[in-house]
C-alpha cells in the first residue's frame, strides 16, 4: 500500500509515518502491539507464502495438498462450507510471522491469514549452537527448543553448517522465511494436522527469545537477535579500598559496574 493513502489510526502508526521510527525492532522489543498491518509494509521488506494445510478430494483420500482447509456443517437448507488458511511472512533475517485465517470465500479467508500473519510478526534468535561447528554466522539456532499445540510436539535442535532443513516442508518454508539455513527436528503426536503442527513451530520459535542466556554464551554462539548481534555484557574489574579499623588495615572488595561491549 502506498504511504500516500495510509491514514494511520494508532500512536505507532503515526510516528512509523512520521519516520521518528525507522526499525521495527524499537517496537518488538519494546512488547509493544502492532494493531496496523502498514506499520509491517513500511518497515520491513517481508515474503509472504500461502502454506499447505489442506488436502483435495480424491479416491481413497490421496488428493493433492492445497492451500486451503474446507469444512462443511449439515443444516436444513444444506450443506455450508467453510474455509482456513495459514500464511507466513518474513523477511529472511530474523522476523517471521503466522497468521490463520478463516471465512466462508477463499478470497477473504486468504486475507486474513495473510493481514494476521502481519500482526504476529515477532523476533526470533539466530546463532550456531552445535557442537560440531563453531562458525560465526547465526545460520542455525543457538540452543534446542521446544514447542507443544494439541497432542503434537515440535522439537527443534540446532545442526552443523550444511545440514540443511532436516524438518517437514511446510515447517521448513517457515524456517526459510526466518533466516534459518541449518536445523534438526524431532515430531510427536498427530502431525498430519498441519494447523497444529505450524502452532507448535511458532510455539518452539518465541522460546529462543523468552530464554535467558548468560552473557558469557552470546559471543561463543554468535547469537543474532532479528537482523542485530547481540554484545555480551563484561563486568568492570574489581576495585580493592584499604580501610583501617582500630589500628588494623582491611582489604574490602568493590565490584564494578556492568558495561556493554561496543562495536
């Protein structure tokens, strides 16, 4: 949408129009709710993909995947059907988001999926936490995640530079979007339910950022937090005062201040 015709109607959206904020990681870091899916479109240089989380109908159920879901309630009048989607966008350097959508019409049922996935865009943590690599490139994972929706189980385990996406294809045009180029994954429960199965990968994806990590871990795993590496914290060197007590000096140790790294 061109900014000529945006008429923001949120505090967010008129200083994003304003250009007083110029990175959307002010916003997403900050917790703040985005309520306007043009705040995404002017910030970000997003991708978005329709995934396929239905299935056509066919003889003995072997119909061709399709993008949308269609379910139907039995009335009087007739048979009503229903439509769901899901769409991912992301801008393949640390953002990504997951909308679902859900209508009577293909058509509306898609834009909802697509203006949702707009406003569940979240920062996720890149880094290179396997053991059999120490490359400096955030191209994997910093440590293994974990995320559950219904009875399926998504459990995603960071792997060496050149494995590849070792997870099912839908959750792996997910993890592409995100800038994930190394993963390896573990399935549990019902994962033909594809709705299911992308909740707990969103589910296994906000872990790597509500995670404490110790700052001594950032540089050892080249963490990178959305498109910006984070600088690990040093403790300022000790201080030692000598103070006299009834004629006897102590020694009385004084920590320093913690200070950020800077580049």
């Amino acid at each position: 949408m061109e900014e000529t015709n945006w008429n923001p109607k949120t505090e967010i959206g008129l200083k994003v129009k304003n250009k007083e904020i110029v990175n959307i990681d002010e916003i997403l870091t900050k917790g703040q709710t985005i309520l306007e899916e043009q705040i995404v479109d002017q910030l970000l240089d997003t991708e978005t993909e329709l995934l396929l989380v239905g299935q056509s109908k066919g003889k003995f159920g072997g119909g061709q995947r399709r993008v949308f879901r269609q379910t139907q309630k039995k009335t009087r009048e007739g048979n009503k059907p229903r439509f769901t989607t899901m769409a991912v966008i992301g801008d393949k350097n640390g953002h990504i988001g997951l909308g679902y959508g859900k209508s009577k019409e293909t058509v509306l049922a898609r834009e909802k999926a697509i203006r949702n996935s707009k406003l569940n865009i979240f920062v996720l943590r890149r880094g290179s936490g396997s053991w059999e690599s120490r490359s400096l490139e955030p191209h994997s994972i910093p440590f293994a995640v974990e995320g559950k929706c219904g009875s399926v189980i998504v459990k995603l385990m960071p792997a060496p530079k050149g494995t590849g996406l070792c997870i099912e294809k839908e959750c792996a045009k997910v993890l592409e979007l995100a800038g994930i180029k190394d993963i390896w994954s573990k399935t549990f429960g019902q994962t033909k339910n594809k709705i299911n199965m992308l909740k707990a990968l969103e589910k296994a994806l906000r872990q790597l950022t509500e995670m404490k990590i110790q700052s001594a871990h950032t540089q050892t795993l080249s963490i990178t937090q959305g498109a910006q590496k984070v600088e690990p914290i040093i403790e300022a060197p000790k201080e030692e005062k000598i103070e006299k007590k009834d004629g006897v000096e102590k020694k009385k140790v004084v920590k320093g201040k913690q200070t950020k790294t800077k580049k």
